[in-house]
C-alpha cells in the first residue's frame, strides 16, 4: 500500500499551518525531493472557524457535481490541492512535482519507526490569533471519518 523511497521526506503535519507548510512541501517537490505528509487531519488553519466554515461552504456551492470543479472534503485530499495550488500545473516539472508527493491521515503502519523532519516556520505556536484544526473544518463541510 505506502511504497515510499527511503529518500522520501517525512513531514508530520500535526500543529503546522496549513499555507506555509504546503509552500515549504512545494518547494521541495520542485527541487526533486519525494516528500510524504502525515497527520493531515492535524493540520491547523488560522482565522476564525465560523468566518472560515462560512467561506467553506460558499465555496462548495461553485460547479456542479457531475462537472466540477471537485471540492474535496477530506483532510488528506484538501492539503493535497493546497500543494498542488502552489505547483506550476500548467508545466510539466509542476506535473512531475505532484506525482512525488503523499499525503495520509494519521500514520501508516510503514512510516511509524521513521523520524519527521522539522519544518520550523510553519509551526502554530506563533499564531497569536484564532485556530483550528483541518479535520473541523472538514467535518463542518461534509467529511465522515470511517474509524
């Protein structure tokens, strides 16, 4: 299932900001690096929640179905589009770059004995303002976590 190369980059998303790790998960991608992201439900965005939940729906209410433009509702898939935001998709090395990224919810039984690398500008601890988790938010949209 989890095939990751042994040179892939771990990346435990739990309490980083949601912007600023996909920008740091982005960069990595484009130099060639194989990044893995886990604990994506743990992610944290800032704002607050009711004004964020709000925009949220608003949102879900562009497209249709059938047609799209596809709104994700799970953790793992909207950090996922949030890198892919920030990948030159139109080129083929921002194409490439998406191909080497993986994104799970919680950690999979392969990577438990792996060290996370740090991303130190992404943690939440700076925020001063209102916070809150991914999976919240995905919650409040639609996402039913299957235990």
């Amino acid at each position: 299932m989890v095939t990751p190369n042994k040179q892939a980059t771990l990346v435990n998303a739990e309490g980083l900001i949601l912007g600023r790790m996909s920008s740091k998960v982005a960069k990595k991608l484009l130099n060639g690096e194989e990044v893995v992201i886990i604990n994506a439900e743990k992610t944290v965005i800032s704002g607050k929640k009711k004004s964020k939940i709000l925009e949220a729906h608003v949102f879900l209410e562009v497209g249709a179905p059938a047609r799209g433009p596809f709104h994700y509702r799970r953790p793992d898939r909207i950090v996922r589009k949030t890198v892919r935001g920030m990948l030159p998709m139109d080129k083929l090395k921002g194409k490439n770059a998406l191909a080497k990224l993986q994104v799970f919810l919680g950690v999979p039984e392969e990577l438990k004995n792996q060290k996370p690398e740090a991303v130190p500008d992404a943690e939440s601890a700076k925020l001063k303002g209102p916070q809150f988790t991914l999976a919240e938010l995905a919650k409040e949209i639609g996402w039913h976590q299957v235990e």
